[in-house]
C-alpha cells in the first residue's frame, strides 16, 4: 500500500512517469535544489492537449485526494482514541483468555493497518512535492482554457 499521492499521481500521469518525477526530486533533495520548472513543464507538455474536461476531472480528482489525505490525518488522533478505549474494553471485560487476545489482536492489526496508513501519508515528502506542481499545471491549463474562452 503506497500513499493517496502516489496512487493519484500513478493513476493520472503513469508508472514510468512517477519514477522519473521522484527520482528527480530526490536528487534535488540531495543537491539542496528545488527547482521543479522540468517536471513543471514535462507535466504541462504531456497535459496541455487534453480537454478541459478530462482536466478538469483530473483537478476534482486531485482535491478528492488532497481532502483525503487531509482526513487520514485529521482522524487518526480519534483511532488511537477508538484502539485505547476498545483495548481496554476488551482488557476489563470478563472473557474467556483466548477470546481476549484473539479480540486484542483483531484490533492491533486493524490499528497497526492505520499507523501505516498515517505514516505513510503524513511523511510523503516528496510524493507531496510531485502533487503541488500537478496542481500547478492543472490550474496553469484552467486558467489559459478560461482565458481563450473569454478572447473568443
């Protein structure tokens, strides 16, 4: 499982193209440069000649993901909430040894599914920085769409 950033990005731009971005990103991590003008202008290369409504589903789609994200983070501080409370629900509750820790451990792993969750969305660095210059050509091509539409 990969961040929400990720997949979008892979789904929208494809695989091979994911890697180019993030390995360029990654360099210039290294470098300490941030210049992201070339996958600026691969991106609005590779999207300028689609229609703008294939663009603008793929904006909606990057906010739907940006708003999840956002919630992945937003609720896990009410999931750790829901695995202490559960935890020691099932900890006080007068069962048998064996379903105790089966119930225990049905709860950890689903919670452990959300730590990975969290964590991975929380610290996509540079999945994040791939997405903002998406949004970029994105808006870059609404904007120019709109402006073309009010010459005409």
């Amino acid at each position: 499982m990969s961040n929400v950033f990720k997949k979008l990005i892979r789904r929208e731009l494809g695989e091979m193209n994911y890697h180019r971005y993030s390995s360029f990103v990654k360099k210039n991590i290294e470098n300490r440069r941030t210049d992201s003008q070339i996958i600026f202008d691969d991106m609005y290369d590779k999207l300028k000649y689609r229609d703008i409504k294939s663009i603008s589903k793929m904006h909606n789609r990057l906010n739907e993901t940006m708003l999840l994200a956002f919630r992945i983070s937003k609720n896990f501080f009410f999931t750790l909430l829901f695995y202490l409370i559960a935890s020691s629900y099932l900890l006080m509750r007068p069962m048998s040894v064996e379903l105790t820790v089966l119930s225990l451990t049905l709860v950890t792993i689903c919670f452990i599914y959300k730590i990975y969750e969290f964590v991975s969305n929380k610290f996509c660095y540079i999945d994040a920085q791939i997405v903002l210059v998406y949004k970029a050509v994105l808006d870059r091509i609404i904007l120019n769409e709109r402006k073309s539409m009010q010459e005409k």
